[in-house]
C-alpha cells in the first residue's frame, strides 16, 4: 500500500545554537503528535568512516582537508539507502547537520572553492525544509567556552557564519532562519510549527535531489 512519505528536515547552525537539544526536541514533540520521526545526526561517527572523522574531529589523527571534506561527503552518501528507506515508509527525518555544514566547514578554510565544496553533495536527498539556528557570535560566547575539538575557535566559528549566509542566499534550497537567541522553549515551538507546515507539504512530493 502506498503511504505518505515523510519528511527530510535538517538543523543547521553555528556552534551553540542549540542544533541537537532542538533536534531531540523535535523528534519527541512529532512522536508525541502520532506522527514517525528519527533523528539522525552527521558526522555519524558510529560508522569505519565516521571513526575516522571521528578521531581527525577529536585531534586524535591528521587528515588532508580534500581527504577528510571527501569523507564528510561519503558518510552522508552510506547512509543515503536507509533514509530514503525511512522516508518511503513515512518516517520524518530530523538530521543534525547536513552537507551545508561540510560545504560551510570546508570553505571556512584557506583555498577552498564553493562549488568544488558542493560537488561530492550534489544529488543527495534534498531536505524538505532547512532551518538556519541563527545566533550572534557574542551570544554565542555568552553560553560559554568553545569545545576542544577541532574547529571550535570563535575566529573560524566566524568565517563558518559567513559561509552559511552565502548559502543561505540560495532560493533553490527551502532554508528558515530561527532566531536562536530566545528561550528553549519559544525556540522548539517555533520549528515545530514549521516542521509541521513542512510535513504536510512534503507528504505529496517526490524527494528531490540536492544542488541539482
Ligand atoms: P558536532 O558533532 O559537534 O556537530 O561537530 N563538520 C560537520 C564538517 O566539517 N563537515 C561536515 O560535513 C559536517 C557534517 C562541524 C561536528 C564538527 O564537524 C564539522 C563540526
């Protein structure tokens, strides 16, 4: 029996936005409703892949930026089979980062192109809705210290903000800014009402294919 898909929803944002509580959030309010839904999260460090992202993120290992960008890229592309899977039997996806994050990250750094940034990511499932959590980089700083992990220093954090500005100007993509900036809860109910919106009008679409 054909049934509604679900929907391919992802959480960007900076550091400290509040990406993973919201996305926790999310699932549980949808689950709530009667409605499937599963988080996933990129990287998926669980994966070989994702082990090696994993220990590169930490500062366990090096890797050559082209390299580990490409990897990013690959450990969205395993897990492509089982969304698309969830998806067709109904399952709402609420994912943690998507290739906006590896695009954004990867041409923060000194000599990268844009669109070669984008290219390993063209044709990956397209999300129904993007929602930017948007936050000042001095709010930001009063939520507290920046991580040890590779990447969390508030110079780069920066010039990731400018990255996603820039992508954010592509109409292709159904991009929302939340302000992130207000309570938790202000915070979930407004991306969940969205949500909501963007399930209902993804029930009747096919999946489309990202940067394509
Ligand atoms: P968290 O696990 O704390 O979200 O940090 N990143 C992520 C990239 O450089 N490229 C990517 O494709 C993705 C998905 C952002 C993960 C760190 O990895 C960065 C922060």
């Amino acid at each position: 029996m054909a049934c509604k898909r679900g929907a391919l929803i992802v959480l960007e944002g900076v550091d400290k936005a509040g990406k993973t509580t919201q996305c926790n959030k999310l699932v549980q309010a949808l689950q709530q409703s009667g409605k499937p839904a599963e988080m996933i999260r990129f990287p998926d460090r669980t994966t070989t892949i994702g082990q090696l992202i994993s220990a590169y993120l930490e500062k366990k290992r090096d890797l050559e930026d082209h390299t580990v960008h490409l990897l990013f890229s690959a450990n969205r592309w395993e897990l492509v089979p089982l969304m698309k899977k969830k998806l067709e039997q109904g399952t709402t996806l609420v994912v943690d980062r998507y290739a906006f994050s590896g695009v954004a990250f990867t041409s923060a750094k000194p000599g990268f192109d844009l669109d070669w940034c984008k290219s390993p990511d063209v044709g990956l499932p397209k999300p129904d809705l993007v929602m930017f959590l948007q936050l000042s980089p001095a709010e930001a700083a009063r939520r507290g210290q920046f991580g040890e992990e590779r990447y969390e220093t508030s110079v780069f954090q920066k010039t990731v903000q400018q990255k996603f500005e820039h992508l954010m100007k592509d109409t292709s993509v159904n991009w929302q800014v939340i302000d992130a900036a207000k309570s938790v809860d202000d915070v979930h109910e407004d991306i969940k009402t969205r949500s909501l919106n963007a399930i209902l009008a993804a029930q009747n679409l096919p999946l489309g294919e990202l940067w394509k």
